[in-house]
C-alpha cells in the first residue's frame, strides 16, 4: 500500500511539474482576427510568458492584434513575430515646396529586427537614412537618382528604387527621407520620396505605379526576432521552459533561447499538453517537408518521430531506393530486361537451329558409330561379357560423347602418356572420379583388336595389384579403354626416368617385387583361366600414391585354356624382357613371364635399364651384365648405391640369385612364379606371410572356358609367318625405352 501511494505520488508530482512548465492555458484567448495566438505569447496576464510583459499582445476592438502600436500578422513557433509597419514619406509640390511628410519613431519593445528585413527608399533623386539610438547613434543610408521612370521587372535595384540590409537588433529607430532638388524635376510622375522596412522579397516594385503614389501601401510586413531570456540553453540547462518533445535552441539574436520541436514532431514547443510537439505522421502527411520517402507509400509504417518503409514477406527493402525487392533475384528495368530479352530471344533461334543440325548430324552419327562398334568387335565382346559367362568385373559400355567430354575433346593437355599401344589420356567422368583413357593409335587394326582382348583378359581379373579396367568405348574409330586412374607414373619412371626418386628404399622395391609376383602368380595359376602377360616390364608397373604396384598393359597377354601348357603365337613383347626361347620357338608359356619377371628384379636391385647401350659389349643387356657379376663375385658393384645398407645384403643376395635363376635360359629351368613369389614373400619376413591366402581368393570354377578357346584359336590362326617379322620391327622401336 504505501508502495503504491509512493508510485502515484511520483506520477502526480511529475504532471504538475509539466503543468507548470508547460502551462495548460485554458481561457487564454487563442484567436485575434485571422491570427492565432500562441504560448509564450498572450493577451491576458497569465496567458503570456514572463512578468515584463515582452509577450504580451493586445488585440483592440477592430480585431486587430497589436504589439508595440504596431499590426501583428504572423507569429511563428521558431521564433519570428511579423508586424505592419507604417512606411515615412516626404511629399513636394511643382513648386518644390515641401507638402507633407511623416516619420516618427518606431519602438519594438523587447524585440529586435531580424536579418530577414530590407531598408527600402523608393524615389527620384531620393535618398533616405534610417536613424538608431541604440548601440551607439548610427544610420543606414540609401539613394536614388533618376530623371525618367524605367521600366523594371520587379527587382528594387534601379530606376527609383534602392534597397539595402539591415544589422540585427535594432529595436528603436526612425526611418527619413530625403530629396536632393526638392523633386522640382521629376515632380511630373515622382511627387514623392518613401522610405520603409519591409521583409525580404515582400515588395516587388513597379516603377510606374509606385513612383506616384506607391499603390497606397502605407505599411509593410517587417521580421521581428523573439526569445526567452537574456541567457543561452546552455544557462538554463534544465530550467529552459520547453515543452514535450522538444528541445532548447540558442537564439539567433545572441541573447536568450527559443524551443524547437524534436525532428519528426510538429507542434507548439512551449506547451506540454494536446497543442504540444506531437509525432508527424510521416506516412499519411501532406507536408512535403515531412513525408516519407518509401517508393510506395503503403510500405510505409509511422513510428515516433520517424517511419519505416517495410515489405512484405519475400521481399527486401533497398535502402538505395526505398523500394522492395523480391528476395533473392533482383528485378532489372530498362536497358537490362531489353539486353537480356533480345539476347534470350536470340539464343533461342540459335538453339533450334543448332538441334536440327545437330538431329540430323546426330542421325548420321548413330549410323557411323554403330558402324565403328560392330567393326571394333563389339557385338563380339558383349556376346562375350553377357552371354558367354559370368565376368570377374563388370566392363561399362562407354559413350563417345562421354569420353570425348571426359577428355576435354581428347586435349593434349590430358595426355599422361605416349606408348606402343596408343595414347593414354586423364579422363574426368561426370560423377567427377578421375581415370586413365587409353586411346588406339588410329590406322591400326592390329591394335584394336588387342584392345578387345584387353578388356577380355582383363575382365577375368580382379585383383588388388592389377590396374582395374572400368569399361570401354567402341563407338569410335579407334577404341578406347577406361581405367582407374594410377596417378604416381610407372615403375620405370621412378627407377630410370623423370620421376626418379631416392625415397625408393630397399624396403619399397622388396615390396613392390613380391606384388609383382605375386599378382603373376596369381595369373597363372589362381584366376579363373591362367593369363600370361607377355609384357611384363617396369614401364607396364605402375606405383599409385602408397608406392603399391599395379600391373597394367595386357594388351599382349594371352589366357591359356586349361587343357594346355603352351601356346603358339606371334612373338610379342618388349626387347631386353622378351624371354630368349620363346623369341626362338614362338612356343608362349608362364616361363615367359618369369624370365621377363625376373628381368624387372635386376633393374630394382641394380637401377640400371634392361638394356642400356652405354654398358660394354657383353653386357648390353642387364640380363648377361648380371649374371656376369654374380659369376665373378662383384654384385656388390651393380647394385644401386643407395638400396645396400648392413642389414639387407643377405636379403639381395637372395634376390639377387632368384633375378639370376628366373633369367635362365632354358624355360624349364625356371622356377614357377609361384615358388617366386612364395621365396620373396618369404624374404620379407613372417609376420606379412598369413596374409598371402587372404589376399588371393581361390580360384574360382573356370566354366566359360569355351569362348575363350575360341579366342585362343584365333590368336593361334594368326599367320605365324609374318608375325615374326612384325615383331622385329616393334621390338626395335620399344628398345628405345
Ligand atoms: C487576415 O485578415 C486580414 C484583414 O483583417 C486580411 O486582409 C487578410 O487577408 C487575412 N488573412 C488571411 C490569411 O485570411
Ligand atoms: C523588456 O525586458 C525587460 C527585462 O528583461 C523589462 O524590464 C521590460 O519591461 C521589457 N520591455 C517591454 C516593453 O516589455
Ligand atoms: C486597431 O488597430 C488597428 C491597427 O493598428 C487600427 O487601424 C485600428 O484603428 C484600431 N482600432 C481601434 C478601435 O483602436
Ligand atoms: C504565419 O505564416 C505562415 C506562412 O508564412 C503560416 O503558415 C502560418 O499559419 C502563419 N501563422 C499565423 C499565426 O498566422
Ligand atoms: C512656396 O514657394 C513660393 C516660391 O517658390 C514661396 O513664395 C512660398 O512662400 C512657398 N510657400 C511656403 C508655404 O513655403
Ligand atoms: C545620440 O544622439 C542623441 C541626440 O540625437 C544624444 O543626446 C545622445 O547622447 C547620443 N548618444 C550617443 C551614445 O552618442
Ligand atoms: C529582372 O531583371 C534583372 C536585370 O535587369 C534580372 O537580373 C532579374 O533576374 C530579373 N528578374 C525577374 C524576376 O525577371
Ligand atoms: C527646397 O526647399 C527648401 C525649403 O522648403 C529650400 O530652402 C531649398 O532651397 C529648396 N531647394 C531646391 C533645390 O529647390
Ligand atoms: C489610391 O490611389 C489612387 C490612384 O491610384 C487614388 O485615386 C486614390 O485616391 C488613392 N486612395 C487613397 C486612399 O489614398
Ligand atoms: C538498390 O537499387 C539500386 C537501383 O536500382 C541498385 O543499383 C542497387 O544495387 C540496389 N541495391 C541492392 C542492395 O539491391
Ligand atoms: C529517406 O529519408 C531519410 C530521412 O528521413 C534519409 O535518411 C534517407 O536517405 C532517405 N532515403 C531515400 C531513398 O531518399
């Protein structure tokens, strides 16, 4: 309870404080004729602020409001009073004879001219003082000569007019005017000499009208400054007499302050009631001083003493133009819609245009590329893949558009590489996965159709060290192959060429020995149908990121039906790997491969190339250059400096005689791969060894062994006769490498 009668107190102390400083003012006169008037002004005592009646008014019987005997017209809340004041005059006859003339005094009381009044003489030979005995006993002056009336537009600057400024502050003065030839020669239109104040631009002079008698005006509107106090806001402080909403403001006459409603609130600022400064609705306003600035105005929302433009949901205002936007996709006029409309327009054309022509091209395409897929062999390798049996991998049929796409249009920027084969290109799907594209050389038919066999060899196998082929395309001229992408370049590489590398340590090429081996052992003996790769050499080893072996490159190898040992074919493979009995004999079997395997193991020990023309006579060819060491008991020479260390030397010698015994001349002589792959997996200790029946699954029931007899039959029907002599010419060329 006395909480609360605290709390109403409070409030009730706080009204009456705004009483008193605001002052409610009921029955004060607000009206005198048209004029209305104002706190701080008033009539009566009470009504009117301060005791020394600066402000106090007086309207007389005719409803004239007076102030200091002079007309009030105007009272403004920022502190200007307008009043009549009566003109001076000095009036001649013909004669010269002086016939009337006025010019009394004036007092503004407690008010002081504005800046905003003009002394003004209008006259022929006319000039006029305006006389203050405040601040020190000075005058203004003006003069006039003419001796015809001239035509003027309105602007008091000539021809019986003069106009000059006035200093602020004056508020007790008489204005006289004077006649230089007591208007004897221009008595004829300009019997008269005025003089007057009036505000600036309130007078607009016509020279033949107000020469003779200044169109009876006899008192003109005059700016007077007001204010309360004699001291600034800064005084006051708090004590100033402004009312709601509304600040204090140093007046511009230098003494005292006037109030001024806060920005966004119009009213009268002496008052803390229903006339006081109020909040301007800015949005339903028709002051162009205070109307809001939305684009549209039924964005507009009033707050107090401001507005907001707001926008429907889905929209956002732009503070650049007040206007709302659609969210998200801006809205373009002009120039900008016309843009995109031709050009859309345009393109339009274009596209239509191109589908037709590309319809028909397409239509010709589709013939062409049918054409090139039977011709490729690819009736025969889906017959293949779907009927013939159940494929390891799965082998995607490719597009040419995709693979023209996933190769930038076959850019030689995506070149990795330039083989015997063809060229091999960085290919990018379009779910972004990057992989190897092998691309026939064109104008071979040999090579398509080892190209075929590839994907028929390499769809058997699925293997963790055997490059993984995705798929292929046959719809070109020329074939192409999809691999996983290898990215660290080739065995060969990395021993001999650009990507050269100390970081191979003995560790790396003991590893990538037994996957090699591994992997050719597996097959030979574990996949589905026994494969020989028939070119198994460094360059055809390929390292990914882990430095993990890929064979790649079966474009040579052959599967061996079940029923047979060896087979007969054209000699193929890579001079310096190529094994010595099968080049004599033609006859190919698993040996092949070990003696190129073996090969492979002499360039990791050594890092010498298989055959390297620098190296005497005798040992051209690493294979003799080898065992020749071996002989005489110098490998320590041969092996590459950086591989030896104290603990690996049994470990190479090891391997060493393995290089040795897998390079023997005689096929039968040669160890299996298997027991090569069993002896170095062997050599890197046991803790690695459980792992060799994980990783090679069993293999599997080899029953769509038939289709590949009959490839097997082709290769054998090739005409052995020419086959040789082919292969010298390749042999030499790949020798190079
Ligand atoms: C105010 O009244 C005077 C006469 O008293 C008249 O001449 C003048 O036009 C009026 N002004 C307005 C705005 O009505
Ligand atoms: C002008 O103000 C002073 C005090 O500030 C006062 O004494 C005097 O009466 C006032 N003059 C008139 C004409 O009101
Ligand atoms: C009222 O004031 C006006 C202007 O000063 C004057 O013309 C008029 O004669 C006055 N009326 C009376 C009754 O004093
Ligand atoms: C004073 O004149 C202004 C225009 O100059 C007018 O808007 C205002 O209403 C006038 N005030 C009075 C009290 O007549
Ligand atoms: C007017 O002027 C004439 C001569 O110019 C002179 O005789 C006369 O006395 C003057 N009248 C007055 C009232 O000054
Ligand atoms: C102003 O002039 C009057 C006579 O016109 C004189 O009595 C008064 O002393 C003068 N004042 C000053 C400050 O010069
Ligand atoms: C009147 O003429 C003067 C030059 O004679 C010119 O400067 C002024 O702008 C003109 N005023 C109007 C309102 O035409
Ligand atoms: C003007 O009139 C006065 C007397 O009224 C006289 O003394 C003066 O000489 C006259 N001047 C001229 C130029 O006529
Ligand atoms: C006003 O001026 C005209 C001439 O334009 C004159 O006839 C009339 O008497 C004058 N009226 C007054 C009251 O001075
Ligand atoms: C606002 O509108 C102007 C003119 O249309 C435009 O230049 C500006 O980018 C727009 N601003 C935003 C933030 O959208
Ligand atoms: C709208 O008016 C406010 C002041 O009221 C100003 O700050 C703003 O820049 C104006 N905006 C536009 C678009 O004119």
């Amino acid at each position: 309870m006395k909480i609360q009668s605290l709390f109403l107190l409070a409030i009730f102390s706080l009204a009456y404080t705004h009483l008193v400083k605001g002052q409610s003012l009921s029955g004060c006169q607000t009206r005198c004729g048209n004029v209305s008037i104002e706190y701080p002004f008033g009539t009566s005592q009470g009504c009117y602020y301060g005791g020394d009646n600066s402000f106090k008014l007086t309207c007389n019987e005719t409803n004239k409001l007076i102030f200091g005997g002079n007309e009030v017209i105007n009272i403004t809340h920022n502190g200007e009073l307008r009043v009549l004041v009566t003109r001076s005059y000095v009036c001649y006859n013909s004669q010269g004879n002086q016939t009337g003339r006025s010019n009394r005094w004036t007092r503004l009381g407690n008010l002081t001219f504005s800046d905003k009044n003009r002394f003004t003489a209008v006259g022929c030979n006319t000039y006029a003082f305006l006389n203050t005995n405040e601040v020190g006993n000075y005058s203004v002056g003006c003069m006039s000569t003419c001796s015809t009336p001239r035509e003027t537009n309105g602007t008091c600057s000539s021809g019986g007019c003069c106009q000059t400024s006035l200093p602020r502050r004056i508020n007790y003065f008489r204005v006289r005017p004077y006649s230089f030839s007591n208007h004897t020669s221009v008595h004829s239109f300009n019997p008269c000499s005025y003089a007057f104040l009036v505000e600036d631009g309130m007078f607009n002079f016509r020279s033949s009208e107000d020469l003779m008698n200044l169109r009876n005006i006899t008192r003109f509107p005059v700016v007077l400054d007001w204010s309360i106090g004699k001291h600034s806001c800064q005084q006051v402080g708090s004590a100033n007499i402004c009312g709601w909403n509304s600040e204090c403001s140093n007046s511009v006459r230098g003494t005292g302050y006037i109030c001024k409603c806060k920005e966004g609130f119009d009213g009268n600022p002496y008052l803390s009631n229903e006339k006081g400064c109020k909040d301007i609705n800015e949005c339903t306003t028709s002051s162009t001083v205070h109307k809001h600035n939305c684009s549209d105005s039924s964005t507009c929302v009033n707050t107090m003493g401001h507005f907001l433009c707001t926008c429907p949901s889905g929209f956002n205002l732009n503070a650049t133009t007040n206007s709302c936007m659609r969210k998200g996709r801006p809205e373009y006029y002009g120039w900008t819609q016309i843009f995109l409309g031709t050009s859309i327009g345009f393109l339009v054309i274009l596209l239509v245009v191109s589908c037709v022509q590309r319809k028909m091209k397409h239509k010709k395409n589709t013939e062409l590329r049918k054409h090139f897929f039977e011709q490729n062999g690819g009736g025969m390798l889906r017959q293949r893949l779907s009927g013939a049996g159940p494929s390891n991998v799965e082998v995607k049929i490719f597009t040419e558009e995709g693979m023209k796409e996933a190769t930038n249009g076959y850019d030689e920027s995506r070149i990795l590489g330039q083989g015997g084969q063809g060229t091999v290109y960085k290919g990018i799907l379009p779910d972004n996965s990057v992989v190897a594209i092998k691309k026939a050389r064109l104008g071979d038919s040999s090579q398509v159709e080892q190209f075929i066999n590839e994907v028929l060899v390499l769809s058997q196998i699925n293997h963790r060290n055997v490059v993984k082929l995705l798929g292929c395309c046959l719809e070109t001229e020329v074939p192409l192959l999809v691999y996983e992408f290898i990215n660290s370049g080739t065995l060969f590489d990395h021993l001999h060429g650009s990507l050269f590398d100390s970081s191979l340590t003995w560790e790396h090429r003991l590893r990538i020995a037994v996957e090699i081996a591994g992997t050719l052992a597996y097959l030979h003996s574990s996949a589905s149908i026994p494969i020989i790769h028939r070119d198994v050499k460094t360059a055809n080893i390929l390292l990914d990121e882990n430095l993990t072996a890929k064979v790649a490159d079966f474009g040579a190898s052959r599967l061996i039906p079940m029923d047979k040992e060896q087979l007969t074919t054209m000699v193929q493979g890579t001079l310096g790997y190529l094994d010595p009995e099968y080049y004599n004999t033609g006859l190919l079997n698993e040996k092949s491969d070990v003696y190129s395997f073996g090969v492979v193991l002499m360039e990791l020990l050594s890092g010498q190339k298989a055959l390297c023309f620098d190296r005497p006579q005798t040992s051209k060819h690493l294979v003799s250059y080898f065992a020749s060491a071996m002989k005489e008991k110098r490998l320590h020479e041969i092996i590459d400096g950086q591989v030896m260390n104290e603990d690996n030397q049994k470990e190479i010698q090891e391997v060493a005689r393995i290089a040795v015994e897998c390079t023997r001349l005689m096929g039968e002589e040669r160890p299996r791969m298997k027991e090569v792959a069993a002896e170095l997996e062997g050599l890197r200790g046991t803790k690695t060894k459980h792992k060799w029946s994980e990783q090679y699954p069993e293999p599997q029931e080899a029953e769509h062994l038939l289709g590949v007899e009959i490839l097997s039959a082709q290769g054998d029907t090739n005409a052995i006769g020419y086959d040789s002599i082919m292969n010298v010419t390749r042999l030499h060329i790949e020798a190079g490498r």
